[in-house]
C-alpha cells in the first residue's frame, strides 16, 4: 500500500517534470490498482461507459496515460472488442498493464511531446487521470484531437482544482469556434477519489466528452 500522504501531498503538488513523475510511477506501479480500488475511484468506468454508449461503433481506442491499465480492462469489461492502444511514461506501469491482456499495443512515450501516432488514426481516445501532469492543456487536447478521426470522442478528466487554473473552459471554446471539436457534455465537479488520497478530503474532477471536426488543429 502506498503512503498515503506522501503521495498526496505528491498530487496535490501539481508534478510535470516528466522524469519525476515516471520514477513515482514506476515506484507504484505493483500497488497501484489495489490503492486505487481502496480510494473508490471511478473514473474508468464512468469513461468505458461514456464511450460504449455514445460511440459503440468505435474499432480502434487510444489511452493516453493508460498507466496500469484500468480504463483499458474497463472498455473490455463493457464490451469494447476492437484495437485497444496504450501509451504511458512509466514502463513499469505499461508493463503491469501488458499482463492484464486488454490491450493490443503498449508503447512508452512523453505526453508533452506530440502523440506518436497519425492524423485521425483512431475511433476514440480517452485520457484519465492524466491531466494533472499536463499543464499546458491546450496543446495535448490539439494532439488528441489531431489522431482521432473526424466523427470519432475524445473523453478526458481534469482535476477539479485545476478546472480553472487551467482556463479547461477558454480551451474547450476555443478548439469548438477553430473546428476542432464539438464538446458534447462537461460535467462537474463529479466524485473522482470520493476518498481523497486513502483519507481526508473528497477530490473531484469533471468529464469533458467532445466529437472532432473535420479539422483537427495540431498542438
């Protein structure tokens, strides 16, 4: 079990040094799913159900940030039966996540560098709690938006506290007047760690679920 405070005086910290956040990653990534469970987190289920129901038709998923794999093994919980793509910084938790058999590719990358994949190369990418570690939120949005094919979701969480810090509703607005997406629901603030950090205050996020344009802008 990890230390509860340290990691969440960790989080609440707001890290994006890239190797910083692999190393504590790597650190926790064989306890990582069981302090998970214990924190009631919810969110890869909130998102695999937002996707199976409003894209079913979707083949091919990319998770950004898919660390161990809980967004992954819940698409295949509810029934998501096509190409499913991984990409993390931590090996550690990408190894974790191969031997949970859920996804077809796994790959290491820094997600403050462009995504490793083509123009409108996937149905749908969801991104969970992920966005702590990105502080420039516009420019990973362009990216998700740039790899998913026209027509195709893009689901994210944002941290409550860091909603507006952020400007995530100036950024929302802006990528729908380029053409870029469509935001098709923003919801919250929702329980995320109804918990906290394995005790204390409740944290929240909201669910942003967007459709891409025609155009995708690049970040």
């Amino acid at each position: 079990m990890a230390d509860d405070d340290s990691i969440g005086d960790w989080l609440s910290a707001d890290p994006s040094d890239p190797t910083q956040v692999a190393g504590r990653y790597d650190e926790w990534a064989q306890t990582y799913d069981a302090d998970l469970a214990a924190w009631s987190y919810a969110a890869p289920t909130v998102v695999a159900e937002t996707i199976m129901t409003r894209h079913s038709q979707a083949t091919s998923i990319l998770d950004v940030g898919c660390g161990t794999g809980l967004v992954g093994q819940a698409l295949r919980a509810h029934g998501f039966t096509g190409r499913l793509t991984g990409l993390d910084l931590s090996e550690s938790s990408l190894a974790v996540a191969g031997q949970s058999g859920a996804y077809d590719v796994l790959e290491p990358a820094d997600l403050q560098q462009p995504l490793p994949l083509a123009d409108d190369s996937v149905d749908a990418v969801v991104c969970v709690g992920v966005m702590t570690y990105l502080p420039d939120v516009e420019a990973i949005w362009r990216q998700l938006a740039r790899v998913t094919a026209p027509g195709g979701l893009v689901v994210v969480t944002q941290r409550e506290d860091l909603w507006s810090s952020r400007e995530c509703p100036a950024v929302i607005d802006r990528l729908e007047a380029e053409g870029v997406w469509e935001p098709l629901d923003v919801s919250g603030p929702a329980a995320y760690l109804p918990l906290g950090y394995g005790g204390g205050d409740p944290v929240g996020c909201y669910y942003l679920t967007a459709r891409v344009g025609g155009r995708a802008a690049s970040g």
